[in-house]
C-alpha cells in the first residue's frame, strides 16, 4: 500500500499521541518515519483518496497537532508517494532543504488573500477617474443613448478600463500588505478573482498583518477582500515529496 505523507519534521520532535488516525474509513494509524535529522509524519494512504470533508479534517487536524508541538512542513492534502522508502530517500536527498524549510518556518503561518472586484463600485470608479468616459458616455445620454457603434465603443472602453484597474489592485493589494509579512507567495491564476496571494506571517505579528487587511480594505472600497487563515504554511515549503491525488491543495485546503 503507498505511503500518505502529512508533514515532515524534525526527527526530535515530540511524540503524536498514542492511536491517532489519520485520512481513510476507518481512519489510518498515523505514524513516524525517520531518516537522519528529519521525519516524515505519515500513515497508509487508502485507495481512491478523495477530497471530501472527512479526510480534509483528518489531514488538518494532524497539522494541528503536529504542528502545535513544533516546526512543521506540511504537505498538501492528497500527497502520497509509492512507499515508505520513497518517503525516507527524498527525506535524505533533500535534507539540506527541508531543514532549512523549518527552521524559516518555524513560528509562521500562512494567511491566504483573494481579491475581487465590487462590480458597480468599479465601475463608478473608473468612469469617475476618466474625463474622457465621463464624456462618451454624458455623449450618448444627450443623444438619446447614442448610435449602435457609440454604446459598442463606451463598453470597450469600459472593459478595457476595469482590466486595467484588475492589474494596478492586484499590485496595491500586494503592496498594501507585504511590508507587515516574511514572504509573499503568488498563488495561480483563478476566474473571479483578482488576486490570489499568500502571505507568511509571524504568529505573534498576526493582528498587526489582519489590521493592515482593514486599512486595505478602507483604502480600496471597491475591491472586496477575502482573507483565508491562519493556515499551516503550505505555499512555502516548496516542493514536497509526493504528488497531490486530490485537487485540494495548498492554500485552498481547508478553505470554505
């Protein structure tokens, strides 16, 4: 059976406690393999692993209590590799790496930003920011709405005008909040939203990070932001020993 892989860890970090179960019906034994300086937290992978809510809060509450006793690296859900070997060879092949992973790691979590657009606000917006809107548009309401081609080259205008006001919020969200975090993380590119950027955040500096999301918010009253966290650090581990099989991953795991 392979191996489903939770977190890696120092091999000196304390116990799970005893009996815990992991992803799978009935749930799996979760257990500790150790190679050298580090560990991997795993158990049976169960076939046909899916994404389901069960599973995910099986995944998530064996971060959490991995990750209340110390630095972890944790994997994204669905993260299996053929066998327990596998596991502990990429553990001694990329040892230098994964150390250093948690020792940046250590203390940090991760809050998970998407931004979208407040459609009639943005749209207020632009038009109010361009004379040259204002003008076409007051144009075609004189004129009783104006020609076919008038009202066609307004909602170019238009759209053309919100793509690239999408482009200078994704920046200002970015810059807005990076100053008050340790790294920023650019996740892909998604319908509907803007931006989608992870952000690693001291623990102990979390309220002032959620305080500048509130300025941003303040600040940008069009955009609606949608903050998701705190979440283990997925997004800056990079990368893992094992494939995801479900599509839940990153920082979307977990997510509503």
């Amino acid at each position: 059976m392979s191996t489903y892989v939770y977190a890696i860890t120092a091999s000196s970090h304390p116990a799970l406690p005893d009996g815990m179960g992991g992803v799978g019906e009935p749930p799996m034994p979760v257990r500790i393999l150790k190679e050298g300086d580090l560990a991997a937290i795993v158990s049976e992978s169960p076939e046909g692993l899916r994404p389901k809510r069960r599973d995910l809060l099986a995944h998530q509450n064996v971060l959490a209590e991995a990750g209340a006793a110390g630095s972890v690296l944790p994997m994204r859900f669905g993260s299996v590799a053929p066998d327990d070997a596998t596991v502990t060879g990429v553990l001694a092949e990329r040892a230098t790496h994964y150390k250093e992973r948690l020792q940046a790691l250590d203390g940090k979590v991760e809050y998970n930003v998407k931004a979208s657009h407040v459609e009639e606000a943005v749209l207020h917006r632009v038009m109010a920011e361009s004379p040259e809107l204002r003008a076409l548009a007051e144009a075609n309401r004189t004129s009783g709405g104006g020609s076919y081609d008038d009202k066609i080259r307004l909602g170019e205008m238009v759209a053309a005008a919100v793509k690239a006001k999408e482009a200078e919020d994704a920046g200002e969200v970015q810059r807005l909040l990076a100053p008050v975090t340790d790294a920023v993380s650019v996740g892909p590119e998604s319908t509907g939203w803007l931006v989608n950027v992870s952000f690693l955040v001291d623990r102990g500096t979390a309220e002032d990070f959620l305080a500048a999301v509130e300025r941003a918010r303040q600040s940008l009253a069009h955009v609606e932001l949608r903050v998701n966290g705190p979440l283990p650090p997925y997004s800056f581990v990079e990368p893992g020993p094992a494939e995801p099989a479900g599509t839940t991953a990153g920082a979307d795991a977990g997510a509503e």
